[in-house]
C-alpha cells in the first residue's frame, strides 16, 4: 500500500526548508547539496513567475507502525484544525485544542517526519505550518491470470 501525499509550499516553508538544509550541510551532517540545489532551483523559479507556492507529490510506502499513529482522533482534530486556522506558535495551537503543549508538539514532530507539517522556529517561538493539502492511500491490486 502506499500513502499518497500533495503538499504546498510557499515562499516561506521553501526558504527556511533552504536554512535547514544549509544548517545541516554545514554542521557535515550529511551531503544534502543535491535536495539543496534543487530546492533553490524551484525557489528561483518561483520567484520569477511570481507564484507564492507550489505542490509536489509525494508518494511513500504505507508502515503501519508510524503511519496507523496519524489517524488516532487527536492527530485527525489537529489536522483539521491546522487546515482551516493558522497559528503563530505551538502553544496557541495547543490552547485551541484544550490539549498540552508537549503532547501537540509531539504529534506535530510525528507529522513533520511524515512530510505533512513544517515547523518554523524564530527563537523560542516554533510556529505549526500544515504542507499537506491532500493524502489518500492507493492500494495496487495484481490480477494473476
């Protein structure tokens, strides 16, 4: 089975995807200069045609450990909530959703490793940005003749 995921990037998740990157290249972390290059490449391209995002597809192969943590009902009310509000910090999040603050940031660390969520941090504040805009699950059956 594999989980199909679309998700939007604007000018902002591109370019602090960018410092990211660039922190881990320089920290020797791991040779990330292709996935750089190619997001400054679509960075560029972006800014000359004046667009403000863009969607990428993503396709991963279905686990069952990690992807059955996403569908319980706090992950599903946060995804939901983050799909029609924005919010400055994972604390305001948290408040909305009458939850504590390290249990929401734990669920969104889980949907960051997914792709679905970027999380930017400006100091102390780390503010919850939703990438996904839509995922659907593709099961590809095989007729033996």
């Amino acid at each position: 089975m594999i989980v199909e995921i679309v998700r939007a990037h604007t000018m902002e998740t591109i370019q602090e995807r960018i410092r990211h990157l660039e922190e881990r290249i320089a920290d020797g972390l791991e040779d990330l200069s292709g996935e750089l290059s190619e997001l400054q490449r679509k960075y560029r391209l972006a800014s000359e045609e004046g667009e403000l995002e863009y969607e990428e597809r993503i396709l991963i192969q279905y686990d069952p450990k990690i992807h059955s943590k996403m569908f319980t009902e706090r992950v599903s009310e946060l995804l939901e909530v983050l799909s029609r509000e924005s919010f400055f910090s994972v604390s305001e999040l948290a408040e909305r959703l009458d939850r504590d603050t390290a249990n929401v940031y734990r669920d969104l660390k889980l949907l960051e490793s997914l792709g679905l969520v970027m999380l930017i941090r400006r100091g102390r504040q780390v503010k919850p940005v939703l990438l996904a805009r839509r995922m659907c699950f593709r099961l590809d059956i095989k007729h033996e003749p």
